[in-house]
C-alpha cells in the first residue's frame, strides 16, 4: 500500500510531463476550425472603398479563392501584406478582403501607403462576420473552392514558404476537382 502510495505521485507527474511534451510539438498556427469542408458563411458588407457597394459571400462563388482578414491597426498584417501583394500580382488567384474591426479611413490609408491587392475588401466594422467565420484575431486566411466551401484556413501571417509549399498546391488540387 505504501508503495502505491509512492508511485501515484509519480505516474501522475509521468503523466502530465507527457502531455507538456506532445503540446509543444504542436503547431500554434494550426487552429482548428469547424468551418473547414463547410459552406462559407454567408454575409454581404459594405466595400471599404464605396460604402454603397455591397459585396460578400455571392461574390465568392465558381471559382477558388482567398479571402483574407486583415485591419490597419495589426502588425502582423503587415508583415503579410508583401506576400498578399505579390500572390495577387503573380497568380490568378481571387484575393478577397475582410477588413475587421477598423476604421474605415485608417483603412483606406494603409491600401494607399501598401498597396492594395484585393479585388474588394468588405469592411466588417463591429466584426459581426468575423464572428461567423470563427475569427479568432488579424490576420487570417481562408482558401475557398469553387462551391464556396472553406477548405483551409490558416491563422497569422503568410509566409511566402507558406504560399508555396501549401495554399498554391491546395489551389491546384481544388480547381482539378472543380467541374
């Protein structure tokens, strides 16, 4: 009994040193997401450049496409925003924005001083669709098929690495497989 007494302690810190060892081979980026194979949320938001323009999820469908959630307060969003521009100039891939959580102004002056690589971008001001599609915080990426469903998403800022070896090959797959 005394024995057992002994080893419960120690099975116990066994135990746990397990769990903190397979946690920190974890990926942090890799959120998982219960959108992912399911239909894009739907939503219509007014453009950030014409506030009488709506646009939104209709937008999205028949063909593959990246939609990406960024504001001019993140910093990370900067660090992306040269991946974002250069996907957008070299590929023929739809990149579509969501901007979250920011000022319509503040906004409109970061694509000015940036570079604007969006084919619109819907300003989510109190962040109501960010809410919807599991936005846990700038920047977030979502590759969508051609059906509108959200395939990958991807929590941070892009690497060009990251554009390379997973999202252009996943673009790849996703228009093989779109009738």
């Amino acid at each position: 009994m005394r024995r057992l007494l002994f080893l419960l302690p120690m099975t116990l810190l066994l135990l746990l040193g397990l769990f903190l060892l397979v946690g920190l081979g974890l990926n942090p980026r890799l959120i998982p997401s219960p959108l992912v194979d399911r239909p894009a949320p739907a939503f219509t938001l007014p453009a950030l450049e014409d506030p009488q323009r709506r646009v939104g999820s209709a937008d999205l469908q028949g063909r593959v496409a990246l939609v990406n959630v960024w504001a001019s307060w993140c910093t990370s969003c900067r660090q992306e925003h040269r991946v974002l521009s250069d996907l957008a100039r070299r590929q023929d891939l739809p990149l579509y924005g969501i901007n979250y959580k920011d000022d319509r102004a503040d906004a409109l002056a970061y694509l000015r001083r940036f570079g604007n690589p969006y084919r619109w971008s819907g300003h989510d001001r109190e962040g109501r669709v960010g809410i919807d599609w599991g936005v846990y915080g700038t920047p977030e990426t979502f590759v969508l098929d051609a059906d509108g469903r959200i395939r990958y998403k991807h929590a941070g800022p892009l690497t060009a690495e990251q554009v390379k070896e997973e999202i252009l090959p996943l673009v790849a797959r996703l228009r093989q497989e779109a009738p």
